[in-house]
C-alpha cells in the first residue's frame, strides 16, 4: 500500500517500495498494477483462463475484422441502392411485393441491392434483385430473433456490431428506399438522414415509398421539431415521399448519375 505525498502523489519511499515499473506499447504500469506474468508468458501458457475473450480489448480486434470483412467484400462491388423495410411483412402483404418491384427495378437501373438481409421486406427487396439477375447484397446483424440471411442474397456479411453493419450500408449505397417498418426501419432512416444533416457524408437521396404509412412521420417533423426550430425545413426536404416504385429507383438513379 502506498501513502501520497503533498499533492496526492506517492513519496518516493513508497516508489522504491512498491516494486518495478512495464510498459507494453502505450500502456504503463506501476507498483501494484504491474502483471505477474508477460504478454508473451500469457500468450502461450495453456492453462490460462478463456474470459479473455470476452474482454473490450479482444472485441476491438472482433470490430476491427468486421470492417475489414465489409470493406474488402464490398469495394468492388459497383453502383448499389440500399433497401430498408421490416422483418415482419409476410409474402402475401402488398408492402413484399412493393419490395420485389423495387428489387428488380434497381437492377435494371444498374444497381445491385443491399438489405439487412433478413425476412419480410429485406427478404422482398433481395428476391426483385435476384430474379431479375443482379446482385443481391444481404447484410446481415446477430439478433436473437432472426436467423440468418433469406434464401436471395448472393453475397452475404453478417455482423456482430450495429455499427459496423450502418457504415457498410451508407459506404457502399448510393441513397436509400425505404419501404415500411418499425424500430430498425427508423433507425437506420434517422441515421443516415443524421449523418447527412451534419455533413458527415456527401448528401444523398433518401425515399420514403408509402404515402399513407410515411405521411405520419412528415407531418410530425414539420409540426414538431421544424415548427419548434430544432430542424430546418431542408432537413424535412431530404425526405422524398412516393408509390411508385419506378420514381423511387429514378430519384436514386438521376442523383447518382453525374450531370453533364
């Protein structure tokens, strides 16, 4: 045990006494604080504990291969529009076959598509994409009540981390369709209009495909927030409402298209 001296630092008795000093890269430790064993020791010792890898410093190299994975995969992977839209739209609801429209209109565009490659709308959306012979990006998220990607993505990631999964989609999307959903929905609309608003990313087209379901949410941001000052009314504008699928996939198309 140590007792500080004026100011609340250790004498230097206790400096002699308390025992040595490691450094490992940036990290330093001191007196009590220093391990009985080395990184290398612990590296190759068998009997050592698993929790481990349970441990922050682990989950950062499991984060880091997680932008790894996404990056390399998706470098090459050309114009895409991301596709938005709940797990829960069953085959038969109108909103899944809206999805499958938009699927394989962004293909004759040119586009490949990308989902959170799950059911219902996402499913939707990967199937258009399919069938129509294009590619069908699924980008998947570790949930306990979602398993795994639909049967029509041909290139599939699945992430641990939310936040890897959002920078793969706003990196790799040139704008994005939304389709209805819910809490996911939402956040992934709220993000990428966030990330906009602050200029964290060049500006790109975000459509709301779904008059009645969306109208809802425009009206409260015109009366709430932009009514109360906390937005601007080019915030609301960034929002683009439509049924039409074939307007959604032109509004992606005439703002990923250079002008002359």
């Amino acid at each position: 045990m140590t007792h500080p001296g004026p100011g609340g630092q250790p004498d230097d008795e206790d400096l002699e006494a308390g025992g040595s000093e490691r450094r490992s890269g940036p990290v330093t430790w001191r007196r009590g604080r220093v391990p009985a064993t080395t990184t290398d020791q612990r590296l190759l010792d068998r009997r050592q504990p698993t929790d481990w890898l349970h441990a922050d410093p682990w989950r950062v190299m499991r984060i880091q291969s997680e932008f790894v994975e996404g990056f390399g995969t998706l470098a090459e992977l050309g114009p895409a529009v991301g596709v938005f839209g709940s797990a829960r739209v069953a085959p038969e609801d109108p909103d899944y076959a809206l999805g499958v429209e938009v699927g394989r209109l962004a293909v004759e565009a040119g586009f490949a598509v990308i989902t959170g490659g799950g059911p219902g709308a996402m499913e939707a959306a990967n199937k258009g994409a399919f069938e129509a012979g294009g590619t069908s990006v699924g980008l998947g998220i570790e949930l306990p009540f979602e398993a795994g990607l639909n049967p029509y993505v041909d290139l599939g990631i699945n992430f641990r981390y939310f936040f890897a999964r959002k920078t793969m989609f706003v990196k790799y999307s040139q704008g994005f369709i939304v389709l209805p959903g819910g809490y996911g929905t939402l956040d992934e609309v709220f993000e990428a209009l966030t990330l906009a608003q602050t200029r964290k990313v060049t500006d790109f087209p975000l459509v709301l495909l779904g008059k009645d379901y969306w109208r809802g949410l425009i009206d409260w941001l015109q009366d709430g927030p932009l009514a109360k000052g906390m937005i601007d009314a080019g915030d609301v504008a960034r929002l683009t409402l439509t049924d039409d699928p074939a307007e959604a996939v032109r509004l992606v198309q005439t703002h990923a298209e250079p002008s002359a």
